[in-house]
C-alpha cells in the first residue's frame, strides 16, 4: 500500500511539473512581450508595464473592488508610477533563454522566467531582487505576471484553478551597495 501511494505522489508531482516543448511562435510572442516590457520597466512607463497583466486577472481584481476595468487599469498605473518615481532602475531583465516551460496538471502551458531586478533607492542603496517571472497564455496572447508576493500567487490561483498544487520557487533580495 505504502508503495502504490508513493507512486501516485510521483505521478501526481510530475504531472504538476510536466515538461513543455514551447512552439517557437509562441517563443518568439512572449520574446516581443518581454523586450516591450523591460523597455517600459526601465523608462518608468506605467500605462505599458501594467499591459502584461492577463484581462481575466485584471476583471477579477475589479469585480472585488466593484470598480470598472479601466478605473483599476488608471489606479494600477498611477500607483506604479508612485512606486518607480522614488526609485532608480539600474537594470533590469528576464531571461527567457534559461526560462522552464512546464504544465499545470490541467495541461496549461507556462513558463518560469528567471527575473534579476536592479535598483537604487533614495537613500543611495542598490538592491539586487532575483525571481521567476510566469509567463502564461489567454486569448491567444502570452501574458507575464509577478510571482514573488504570497498574495499575488493566491490571487493567480483563484483566477486561474488549474494553478493549485503548481508550486512556484521563492526569490532572493540583497543589498548589493
């Protein structure tokens, strides 16, 4: 009995992390996602840095603040642009030639792109913040959402169920001068 039920776990943890052979139009997609991304990460372009956000996500949030999609799209917008205003990007970049693409045990394709953020607060300290981006598809279009924030993941998982039992890996801060 023990047996049998290591085995299923086996099964069952494979399933949750099964490998995927990403089509190379879908690899040039979330390339041109990605490169458009990081030019509006570090010019401080909110309006295009909240674009990756899947719709489906973006209606949830609104529908549990009773707010149009466009009024949590503005609000998103000015409270990136707060957040950036005080600090300095030194750099920024995802690296999609290391990303893993996997499936979720429903079979949805997604990707875990490794994330290394640079930047210099206020007070002249340069912190260095290494993380996995995910990249997932809806529509028809390859999306990228933030995936080192508790909140963020369970919210990810109420919207998108197939994401439950999907583990994601933590990321790292330092302070690096």
């Amino acid at each position: 009995m023990i047996r049998k039920t290591l085995i299923a776990a086996t099964l069952f943890v494979a399933a949750c992390a099964a490998p995927y052979d990403l089509p190379a139009g879908d690899h040039t997609a979330i390339a041109a996602r990605i490169s458009t991304f990081e030019r509006a990460f570090s010019k401080g372009d909110a309006a295009e840095v909240i674009r990756v956000v899947p719709p489906r996500m973006m209606s949830t949030i609104a529908a549990k603040r009773g707010i149009p999609v466009q009024d949590l799209r503005r609000g998103m917008i000015r409270l990136t642009k707060q957040a950036t205003a005080k600090v300095k990007v030194v750099s920024f970049g995802m690296a999609l030639d290391q990303a893993k693409f996997l499936t979720t045990p429903s079979g949805r394709p997604y990707g875990l792109i490794p994330t290394q953020t640079v930047i210099q607060t206020p007070r002249g300290i340069t912190l260095q913040s290494n993380t996995n981006t995910l990249t997932m598809e809806e529509g028809g279009k390859w999306y990228l959402l933030r995936i080192d924030d508790e909140n963020q993941i369970d919210l990810m998982r109420e919207v998108y169920p197939d994401f439950k039992g999907v583990s994601f890996p933590k990321g790292t801060s330092k302070v690096i001068g």
